[in-house]
C-alpha cells in the first residue's frame, strides 16, 4: 500500500546506463568487495523511469544525483551524460561530480565540472582505513588531496564527503581548515557497527563534526548485510544525527538504486516518516526537501 502524495527532494541517488558507458565495479570481474556484500542485482541499467517507478506514492519535488565511480579516466564525461538526462527526462535536478583530487591536474577539472549550470558539488572519496582500530591517519590528510580541497571554494563547489565514522577526525580538521567549504557528510557518517562499541564510537565522531557549522549530513545508506531495513532498526541512529546537528543541517535520502539492496524506497521513506512523525511539521519540511534545496542551491519551482 502507497502512502499518501508526500513532497521529497531525494538528496542522494544514482542513475547509470551500463551498456552505453563504463562504471569498472558495475561491468569489471571480479565484483569488488561491497558494504552491503552481494551487489549483482544492481549491475543493470537504471534510469529516470526505474527510479520513478521505485519512488512511487512519493510526489519527487527534486533529486540530487552523486557520481557513480565512472571511468576514471574521463570524470567529465559523466557531467554531459547527466546533461543529456536531464534534457531528456527531467532528472536529476542537480549533480555532484566526481573530481580526483590529488590529481595533478585537478583545477582544471574542476573548472570543466563546475562550468556544468547544474553541478553543485563534488565527491572524491579519500582513502580509509578498513577498521576502527587502525590508527593509521586516512587520505584527508594527504598533502596532495589537501591542494585539490583547497581549489573547491575558488570554484564554488561543495563537497561530498563518504569516510567511515573513524576519520571524522579528520574530517573535523577539514571543516575547520576550509571554513568557507560546504561539506556534507554521506550516508550517516557509515554506522554499519551496530555493536555498543560500534555506536559509541559513531556518536563520539558525529558529536565532534556536528560542532562545525559548515557541515551538514545526509540520513541515507543505512542498511545492513542480511538485516530487514526498519525504523525500529535505525531509529536511535536517525534521532542521534537530528539531535546533534538539528533539524536544519540533516536531510533524508534514498542511495537508490544501491539501498535497494536493503529495502524498498517506499520502506525507506516510511520508516523515515515514523521515526520523526513526533516532529513538528516545519522540521519534516526540513529534512525531507527544504534543507536539499537550500544545502544544494536547488531551483525548485
């Protein structure tokens, strides 16, 4: 049963043609190792139709789309397929690109990426550690990632940052360094330790980034290997993040198709819905489609 229209700016999602252009982890062999273990049943094509038919019961005011790992090789050439699709099908509504950042010819690409109208951002996901219990310092630290951070404010780009909870120290020095640098954290700050250590450690980094006011979170990728996705699940982890950087730097997304894995849209979206109904309504508009839209300089007519 769908829920009543309900207005969603979907503030993360992907779209991807794999017959047409090259993803290496969607096309190669072997599969890589992935957070939520088996994969094969997004190594499809999906598109604006897909993602329309998936987001049904829900009125999709907007979407931003996050790059897809394309072809390294040629990042620039994923923002003009984006280009095409959103002639085509109207959407996405704006686009986080891909960008690597200690490459040394960066600024360049980040010129070509951001002269995109639609282009608001970009991702480059630093290298991380495998566990919490390696103490060894992760990519944000890297003096060559740092000098392509460096150029994303002269371009007005924001940043997208992925890394697992234990380098949002890291992070936190980031967003201190670069004040003028929106940054906003994917999917959750990645709790997949639901353990008492695990949790302890995920709010003790979200606490400590939360105290940087150019930081903002995205509540998405929060499915779990072989685990039902409810609100009952992720309801502590949801509270928290609203807690701690309030309702007006929080905004729920979907990750589809890659949730898809773990859930439905429409269970994501409801469990959504029921953890924060005891909300006042303005804080949902927030975190359903407002906080998107100004985070993200969306056009929303």
């Amino acid at each position: 049963m769908h829920p009543e229209p309900f207005p969603v700016v979907d503030a993360h999602q992907h779209f991807w043609d794999i017959g047409r252009n090259y993803h290496p982890w969607l096309r190669d062999e072997p599969m890589i190792p992935f957070r939520y273990g088996d994969y094969s049943a997004i190594r499809r094509n999906y598109l604006p139709p897909d993602y329309r038919k998936d987001a049904g019961g829900y009125d999709i005011a907007g979407t931003v789309y996050v790059e897809t790992e394309w072809d390294p090789k040629n990042p620039v050439a994923e923002m003009k397929y984006v280009e095409a699709l959103r002639r085509e099908e109207g959407l996405p509504t704006v686009a986080v690109a891909h960008a690597r950042l200690d490459d040394p010819h960066v600024e360049t690409i980040l010129e070509r990426q951001a002269a995109f109208s639609f282009v608001r951002g970009i991702r480059h996901k630093p290298r991380a550690n495998v566990s919490a219990g390696d103490g060894t310092a992760g990519g944000m630290t890297d003096p060559s990632w740092r000098r392509g951070y460096a150029l994303l404010c002269k371009f007005g780009l924001r940043f997208d940052l992925q890394t697992p909870w234990w380098h949002l120290h890291e992070a936190v020095e980031l967003a201190r360094a670069y004040p003028d640098t929106q940054i906003i954290l994917n999917h959750t700050g990645l709790p997949a330790d639901r353990s008492s250590q695990g949790i302890t450690g995920w709010k003790r980094g979200m606490a400590t980034l939360a105290q940087c006011p150019n930081v903002a979170v995205k509540i998405s990728g929060l499915g779990m290997p072989g685990r039902t996705w409810t609100a009952d699940a992720n309801r502590e982890i949801v509270l928290t993040v609203i807690d701690l950087f309030g309702a007006d730097r929080a905004m729920f997304a979907s990750n589809f198709p890659v949730d898809s894995l773990c859930a439905s849209f429409g269970q994501i979206f409801g469990g959504f819905r029921a953890i924060v109904s005891g909300s006042s309504a303005s804080d949902q508009a927030l975190l359903f489609r407002g906080n998107a839209i100004r985070i993200y300089a969306m056009d929303i007519s």
